[in-house]
C-alpha cells in the first residue's frame, strides 16, 4: 500500500508559494472591500446621511455621475428623492438646504477652523488664492484685491470700453449683413481679451482677428481633460501616484501646453515692468520692505486661475442671459423699454451709469440662477474635528459638495424654479417664500469670488448696449432647446447660439 500513497501523493498538485502568496493577496482585497462595505454602511459617521446604497460604499458612481456630461441633474434627482442631505460617496455629503453656504462656506468665528477647499479638486492651482491655506489665502485675496478695487476698475474701464466698442464695431458690420451672429463665440473673444490685457498687459487678439487664439482653444480643450484627473483624484486618491501619469500620456498634453504658455505669458508680462493698473501689476508688487509679494509659482497659478475665472464664466453667463431674453419677448421688451428710456445716446452707457438699470440687474440674477456659468460644486473638506451641517454631524475629512444649479432649480428653493421670470428679484409676492440666500453665484464667505464687480460690469455694459442698439431675435435655424440639452465638465459645453441682430429703429 505504500507505494500506491507515494504515487497518489505525486498525483496531487500541491500549490506554489507564488500561487499561495497570489491567493492570500486575493483574501486580502476581498476581505479589504468586504470590511469597507461593513464599514460604510454600519460604522461610518455618515451612515446616517441617507443616499443610495451602491453610492455609500463606493465613490465610482458619483465618479460615472460626472463622467455622463449632466451631473447636476442627476444631483437635483438625488435630493428630491433623499432630502436636502444626500450621502454621494464614502466620505462625500451634498447639500440643498441654503445654510450650507453659511454653515460650511461662511466666515468663521475667531479660532474657528476653516474649511477649506478640497486640495485634490484644486492640485494644478495649489499655489493660487483659491486654493491656498488660511493664512496665504489671507495674504494673496489682499494684494489681488487691489486689482479688484473701485479706483482700479475706474481706471481699467478705458480699456475695457475699448474692446467692447470692437465688439460692437463687429456686430454692425453682421447686421449690415444681415447674417445670424453666433454670440457664443463673440462673448467669449470679448471676455478673453479683456482678461488677456488684464492678467498679461497684452489681449489675445481675438475680437481683432474675429477667431479663438490658439491658445484659447487649448484652455477649452484641456479643461474637459482634467475632469478625468480630478475624478481620479476624489474616487482613489490612493492610487492617483499610479494612474495619473499613465493619462497624462494620453489625456494631458493639452494640459502641459496650457501650462507652458501660461509661464510664457507671465515672463513677458513681467519683461514690461511698467505701471498699467492691471493684476500682474497688483501681484508683482513689492511690500515695504522690498520684499516681493508674490512668488513666481505662485504668479503662474494665479494667471492661470484668472483667465478662466475672469473670462469664460462671463460670457457664459451673457450667452445663457441672451438666449432667455430671445425666448422671453416680454422680458426682452421690459429691458429694452428701460434701457432706452434711460439713456439719450450709446455714449452715456458706461461701466457706472449702467449701475442704475434695476430691471437689467434682475435680469442678470435670473440668468445666473436659471443658467449658472459655474453649476457644479466647489468642494470643501471639513475641518479637523468634524462639524454640524444642517443638524447633519460630518467627521473631518468629509467631501461637501453645494451644487449651483441643482440648488437653484430646487422647488423647495425657489417658486417657479425653472421659470425664468427677474420680477422675483424685485419684490414680486408670488416669490415672497423664495430662499433667496440658496442663490450664490459668486459663492460666499471669505473666499467668495474677487472679480463679481468686474463681472457684473462687464455684463451690463455690454447687454445694456446691445439691447440699446439691436432687436434680438433667435435664428431661424437655431434649437429652442439651446439650453436643455447642454453637456456640463464643470463649464458647460455651449454650442453655437446664434442671434439675428436688427438694428433698431430711432424715432
């Protein structure tokens, strides 16, 4: 009988130590997810945030979420479904109640922590005012604010008034064509020539060459690439060292090339050295002591924020606002009505008497809330300690997320909410019950956004002149749906909206 047990013992198979190293990495995994799963939805301090199971105890959902161009709808879904509180990952919360805005973005009480924006959403920025900690953010809103500041716009407006008149210098010579006029792109030469003099003392010369500069189409072109980063970033943060430099072969070399022009740009800002109340001017500046405020990194990133910031967002908003004053005959009819019995000639429309238009004001607010130029969240990260939001107790390390437009199309928000009508902001009783604190566009607290005046500027001035000048009207070949089916990688994907200008008549 022995033999026979030595050939069956042969027979056997016994594994190797590979094999059983493979195996007991494999339990490991399993047991890793399987204790993450428990952990989730039984011992996490957010087991008590409802939301959707799947999304509890894996971030890939809300990462698929954002991938599928309409993240913020799919958000409003959520909400209504689970409440103004909805857990959208293992350690992501978002909000639609109003006082989240105070209680996670507002100012905090002397020795308060803050809560500060979340490091991974902001990596290619680390060094610019959005993204810095308490004390250098502190440090750079003030030497930025400067650029920002009332006497500053009053001497920037020359220059800003200057593109404007090449705005509108190109729009008379379409509608003596009589062509549609795709404003989608115009708003955007406009505001990015501005920004380019502003942040670099030189525009990049798209309303003078009627096309994007090249590098403005890269900025277009790498944005969309970096979603995937940032959704990397936040799902496995763990693995970011792994993969990212595998999709930077892929996906970034727009990126890359953004980032080479942005240092070329700042040198040669620099290389003028002259006094041209811009905001390089105000970031290059020396303390008292001689000492430069601002270092080069953080220069680059700065610029880099600013143009986009200072450009794309306005023009987005002036699309979105065009586009529902051509959809709206009333309120167009309403605006035009007060814009031209406002002003004599074009000439008395400036950055500071169009301050006094209330019905444009409400109808830019409108446009904002319906068509928000930034509808995704901001995210922050609570604060070390943990914190009450909205009677909801988030540990520190919590992902908040305050979504623009699903907070401003949220009924419990607002009456109406997908109805475009700027009487609310002007004291109309069917809107008394509106939560008007839920509208933040420019969000709040002490890193609310530096360029709202110049923003607001801008828009009135420009929508103002264009009403005074034109009759607007939609295409006949453009979709009425413009604005419904719009694809959103934190900026929407806007398509060409274009606008028949009819010059108006002067009795």
């Amino acid at each position: 009988m022995a033999p026979q047990l030595e050939i069956a013992d042969l027979l056997v198979d016994k594994p190797s130590a590979s094999s059983r190293l493979m195996i007991l990495a494999l339990c490991a995994v399993a047991g890793y997810f399987l204790w993450s799963v428990i952990y989730n939805l039984f011992l996490s301090p957010l087991r008590k945030v409802p939301g959707p199971i799947l999304w509890a105890i894996s971030p890939l959902p809300q990462a698929l979420m954002q991938f599928s161009g309409r993240p913020h709808k799919k958000v409003l879904a959520l909400h209504q479904k689970y409440g103004d509180a909805v857990r959208t990952g293992p350690r992501s919360v978002s909000f639609l109640n109003p006082l989240a805005w105070k209680e996670v973005y507002g100012h905090r009480k002397s020795g308060q922590p803050e809560n500060l924006k979340d490091p991974g959403f902001f990596r290619d920025v680390s060094q610019a005012v959005i993204a810095a900690d308490s004390e250098n953010h502190s440090r750079m809103r003030r030497i930025l604010a400067h650029g920002f500041s009332a006497q500053e716009m009053s001497k920037q407006e020359p220059m800003i008034r200057g593109y404007i008149d090449l705005l509108f210098e190109r729009m008379r010579e379409h509608s003596i064509s009589g062509r549609p006029v795709d404003m989608a792109k115009w708003y955007n030469y406009t505001t990015f020539d501005v920004i380019g003099d502003l942040a670099f003392g030189e525009s990049f010369g798209c309303l003078n060459s009627s096309s994007y500069h090249a590098w403005v189409a890269i900025i277009f072109d790498q944005f969309k690439q970096k979603q995937i980063l940032l959704q990397i970033r936040r799902a496995y943060p763990t693995l970011e060292s792994l993969i990212s430099p595998l999709l930077l072969l892929f996906v970034a070399d727009k990126i890359r090339e953004h980032t080479q022009l942005t240092e070329t740009k700042v040198a040669k800002r620099l290389s003028l050295g002259s006094n041209r109340h811009d905001f390089m001017d105000a970031m290059t500046s020396s303390d008292t002591d001689g000492k430069q405020k601002m270092t080069l990194k953080e220069l680059h990133h700065n610029a880099d924020l600013l143009i986009i910031a200072g450009s794309e967002t306005t023009a987005t908003t002036l699309c979105g606002v065009t586009y529902l004053l051509c959809t709206h005959r009333d309120v167009l009819d309403k605006l035009c009505k007060e814009v031209r019995s406002t002003f004599d000639t074009e000439a008395e429309i400036t950055l500071l008497s169009a301050q006094r238009l209330r019905y444009m004001a409400a109808v830019i607010d409108e446009g904002m809330r319906i068509y928000p130029a930034a509808p995704a969240s901001v995210p922050r990260l609570i604060h070390r300690g943990g914190e009450v939001v909205c009677g909801k107790y988030l540990p520190e390390e919590t992902i908040v997320d305050i979504w623009h437009w699903s907070m401003y199309h949220n009924p419990s928000n607002f009456a109406l909410s997908e109805s475009f009508i700027p009487e609310r902001w002007m004291g109309d009783p069917r809107f008394a019950n509106d939560k008007k604190d839920a509208f933040q566009p420019f969000s709040t607290g002490a890193r609310n956004c530096l360029g709202k005046n110049l923003a607001y500027a801008e828009m009135r001035l420009i929508l103002a002149r264009l009403v005074w000048n034109y009759d607007i009207s939609l295409a006949e070949k453009q979709e009425t749906d413009w604005m419904q089916n719009q694809r959103m990688f934190g900026l929407w994907e806007k398509p060409p909206l274009n606008i028949r200008l009819n010059p108006r008549k002067i009795d």
